[in-house]
C-alpha cells in the first residue's frame, strides 16, 4: 500500500490533551476512503484511540502533530489492483513533538512559483490527502533548485492555487486572499482561517 501510494492520510494537532478539528478530520477522511472504495474497518472513536494510545505511550499531551495513516494494506504481488491486498489496511500512527519555529515569524520563508501544476482532479484529485505525492515533491525539489524554501503551485488555469506542502494565504489591500479551493486540499484549518476571516 505504501509502495503504490494507495492510501490516505490526516494530519492533526494535539494542544493540551484534545485533537483539534478532530470530526472534521475525520469527515474528510472517511469521505477520501469512501471515494477510493478503501475499507478501514474503523469509526472516528477507534480513530481517536488510536491517537491517544498513541500520544500516551510517547508521553506527549500538547504541541504535537499526528501523521495517522491508512494504507489498503499489504499485498499478495506487488501490482497496482486493490484486489490484491487480502489482509485488510495498515494503519500507521505517528505521533511527535511539533511547535511553529519562532524565527519564521520574523524571518519567512522564501516561496518560487514552480512549473509543477496542482489539482488535476482527473489524474491526482488534490482534495484527497492520499500518499500519492509524487507531483508535490517534484515542486518541492523545483523550489529547491530555485533557491526557495517552498514551490508556490499554480491551478491547471495558471492561477495562484497552493504550495507543496500548505495552504495559501495573501494580504492584499486590507483583504485576505486565498485560492478559491476547487483545485487544492481543502484543509481543515484554512477552511477555519476562512471563517474566522469572514467573521
């Protein structure tokens, strides 16, 4: 499952003993499983047992992130079709230490727009946080090579869209500006970060 990249992934914020945003990482991925016919055999409560057993057994209770991951699972030839994972899913639940570096709030990061394009939904659907990130680490080594921190990816239409690895966000005249999200991940917290700006 890894070695195809056939699976789906979340990641979540742990501050002060609760998972913030927890159901709606949770809707998103079970939505992405449904959508690739990817049986879990879990609920949103095994899900959360997972991530506690977890954090618990590392001794974190707050500034951590969780990379929780399912794969369809190990196969009986190493070939692209589902149908050949017989065991059921592989669940991997990494679960670390994580708090915003203090020097980017003075610093920033250097961003280079890349010709690695986002959000084909007809060939790698960008709202699925699957393991397939082959084009975003492409753009990641274009910034590299361009001397930057992170590849600004543009849509399929050519405009401002996402980088590699987040979001994107602009201030432009008293306003915040951001893609309109029909070809990016629909995260969770810029969905939040939306909200709270229209509020």
């Amino acid at each position: 499952g890894f070695m195809l990249g056939d699976g789906m992934w979340e990641g979540l914020r742990l501050y002060d003993g609760v998972w913030v945003f927890f159901d709606e990482h949770m809707d998103r991925f079970f939505s992405s499983c449904k959508a690739v016919s990817l049986d879990t055999g879990l609920t949103p409560e095994g899900v959360l047992d997972i991530l506690n057993r977890t954090a618990e057994a590392n001794g974190i209770t707050t500034d951590a992130h969780c990379r929780f991951m399912v794969t369809r699972g190990r196969k009986a030839k190493p070939f692209q079709h589902p149908a050949l994972s017989h065991w059921g899913p592989t669940v991997v639940a990494i679960v670390e230490h994580s708090k915003p570096a203090g020097a980017l709030q003075s610093r920033g990061i250097r961003l280079a727009t890349v010709p690695q394009v986002r959000g084909l939904p007809m060939s790698q659907d960008a709202k699925f946080n699957s393991h397939s990130k082959l084009n975003c680490v492409i753009a990641c080594l274009q910034a590299e090579q361009a001397g930057a921190d992170e590849g600004l990816m543009l849509d399929p239409h050519g405009f401002v869209n996402t980088t590699n690895a987040c979001n994107f966000f602009i201030v432009r005249r008293g306003e915040v500006w951001t893609s309109t999200g029909d070809y990016c991940m629909n995260g969770v917290t810029r969905q939040n970060v939306i909200d709270l700006c229209r509020a």
